[in-house]
C-alpha cells in the first residue's frame, strides 16, 4: 500500500485518534470505523491509528488500511471516571505515537472526556484537526468539568468538523475569535456496503413473512428511547394496512414488544434483534419506506437516514438543517414535531404513491447520498486543511 501511495506524489502521515474499539457494532464504533477506512484507502495519505485494544476481530475495511494501530485499554465500564482512567491509558500510547511518525496532522474524534489529544498534540506542537460528532457531555453527570473539557478541546483546535447546527453553534460560544469557523461534515455512508436489493427479493431472502404487496415502514438501529420508535408502532396501530419492521435490539425491546401485544398488532410488526452490519441493506431493502427522527431533547443527525437513502429507500426525518434537502429534491418527508398526526400524515402522504414513485424517490436518494455524503470527502477535506495550514 504505502509504495502504491508513494507513486501517487506528496504523502501526508496522519495519525487518527479515537475511543472505539472497532470490533464494536454500535453506532459511534461502525462510523468511526468508516471514517478510518475513509483515510486509509485515500492515496494520498499514510494512515496510523491510536484506539481501543478490541478484544475481537476488527473488520478488514480498517484492519487493511491502517499502516499501524496503537492499542490502550479501553475499558471505560460507561462512567466518567471509567472514562478519565481510559484518557489516562491513552496518555503512554498517544505521546508514543506522536513521538515515532512525522505527522503532517493528529486527527480526533471528540468524546466528552477528551483531555489526552488535545493537551499532547498542544504539548508537541502537531496541527490538530477535531471531528465532533455528538454532544453527549450534555446529558452526563459532572456537567460542569464536562463542558470545561468541551471548551479546551475547541480552542486547542486548528480545524473543527461538527455533525449539526447545534454543535456548530455550541462551538461558537467557546472558540477563540481567531479560530476557523467550524465545518460540517454530517454524516455519510460507504456506497459499497449499502446496495439496493429489489424489494420482493429482499422480502424472499429474510422469509419475515412479508408479503408482496405489504407496505412495510421500517426502523434500523438501537432500540432506545431516542429513538422515538414508540411514536411510529402507535401510529402503525392506527393504520390497519401498514406493517413495521424493527430491526436491532437495546433496552426499550421489552417495552416495545409489549406495546405491540397490548395494540394488537402483533401480525402487522417484526422485530428482528440484532444483525449483522453487512446485512443491514437487505432489511432496508425489504421496506417500502424508513422511519429515522430526531428526539427534540437530543440533537443528533443520524447515520442511518444516509444508509436507508444509500438503499434506494425514502425515509420519514425530523425538519432538521442537516436534512432539508429530503423535501427539497423529494426523497421523503420532513416532520417539525414527532407527533402520532405527523407521523400518521407523513407515513399516508408516501402510502399514496404507487410504488414506482417510491422507488424512484428511492433512486434520487441514493443518487444525492453518493453525490454528497460518502465518507471519502472527509479525508479529502482535511488534505485540503494540511494544505491551507501550510504543514
């Protein structure tokens, strides 16, 4: 790889820093995973990793496109002082890190214990670029030391890359007047891990039960309360020809499933556990349409509305910045409120289109998400940062 890239004129060596551990299925673990592969696989760039030891095998998209990992113990247990103790494991490995590659540039992804990266690329003098993804600080206990360690890691920055308008904003609060503006960088996809299937193969290949000709809306992802998917099974109960399919497993199942029992509906709802990750696509593609809103108390912008575009599937999202263009160019539908009468209309305004129409809309959809939100811009973004900072 490094003498293919070689060939290729100026290597920028960049050393990617991060929490996950990459054996991981959640949601923050698969998108840093992609944005790793994303720099790897660029030409232009010889790639070293400081992350998580994973106690188990880590997909080949990274493994093959890291030049060289650096491993610390990860093991956080979920608190914040499980999270500062892995802060401090990463503290040996990173300065090591630092201290072996001439790096052009440290790369980050912000959690909400970050002290390690910023203080040591301040400490040794690399441009630091800093992706800030969520704003999980918010909702976690010792807010105030939180947000301190928020407000560092915005000023100690070169460059910062936030996945909404509320971090974008937040970070405006805390930057230092001389600091670059903030960019977004929203969410994005890998174009060959979601491929559209048609949707009767899809439905004969799971054998879910589905029919032909069921509309199915469906739901990828943690089943958790921010996920809001309580709203959409109640408005399924109400519309007796629409069918739901709920794919993943968390905390909220049980619930879930019993709120099913309780409607009636157990005919017309799926949930399917977990899947793998590779096997996501074919379960879009066994939906007629896709459900992925925004709970209002805690701003995201979710990754699985890209994968659910990327697999020619319209979606149902919240009126948000990052997805103003789902109504602009017709790929679904936008709600202001998550509402059973705004749900109910958005889910009855798509159930009216033949299913040529949805397809299409479909096509359009992952059409702009390749156009627009794959994860290789990312790394091209910051080449063009190294570039402008003149390192």
């Amino acid at each position: 790889m490094i003498a293919k890239k070689a060939r290729m004129g100026r290597i920028s060596k960049i050393l990617f820093v991060t929490v996950s551990d990459f054996s991981e299925v959640t949601g923050g673990s698969v998108a840093t995973a992609e944005m790793v592969a994303a720099f790897g696989r660029n030409e232009s760039i010889e790639l070293s990793v400081v992350c998580a030891e994973p106690p188990d095998e880590i997909p080949s998209k990274v493994a093959e496109n890291v030049d060289e990992f650096y491993y610390f113990s990860g093991d956080s247990e979920g608190t914040v002082l499980g999270h500062i103790k892995e802060q401090a494991n990463m503290a040996p490995v990173l300065r090591r890190a630092i201290k072996k590659e001439d790096l052009d540039a440290v790369v980050s992804r912000y959690s909400a214990t970050s002290v390690t990266p910023p203080l040591l690329t301040k400490a040794y003098g690399k441009p630091h670029i800093l992706l800030i993804r969520g704003l999980a600080h918010d909702r976690m206990r010792y807010g105030y030391i939180l947000k301190k360690i928020f407000w560092m890691n915005v000023r100690l920055a070169d460059r910062l890359y936030v996945a909404f308008k509320e971090i974008k904003k937040e970070t405006k609060k805390v930057r230092k007047p001389s600091q670059t503006e903030a960019e977004y960088f929203t969410n994005a996809v890998d174009p060959e891990e979601f491929s559209p299937t048609s949707l009767e193969k899809a439905r004969k290949s799971l054998e879910l039960g589905l029919e032909k000709d069921d509309f199915v809306i469906g739901f990828v992802g943690s089943l958790k309360d921010r996920h809001m998917i309580e709203k959409l099974l109640l408005t399924v109960s109400n519309l007796n020809d629409v069918n739901a399919l709920i794919v993943g497993d968390g905390p909220e199942r049980g619930r879930l499933e019993e709120l099913v029992r309780k409607e009636g509906i157990e005919e017309r709802v799926t949930f399917t556990g977990n899947v793998k990750h590779s096997e996501v696509d074919r379960y879009i593609s066994a939906c007629d349409i896709m459900y992925g809103v925004v709970h209002p108390d805690i701003p995201s912008n979710p990754i699985k509305c890209y994968e659910y575009l990327a697999s020619e599937r319209p979606v149902i999202t919240s009126n948000k910045r990052e997805f103003e263009f789902v109504s602009r160019i017709e790929v679904g539908k936008t709600i202001d409120t998550i509402k059973m009468d705004e749900v109910r209309s958005a889910i009855q305004d798509l159930r009216s289109l033949t299913r040529e129409e949805i397809l299409n809309m479909g096509k359009r959809g992952r059409e702009y998400v390749l156009e627009n939100h794959t994860w290789d811009e990312l790394p091209r973004m910051v080449l063009g940062d190294i570039e402008d900072i003149g390192i």
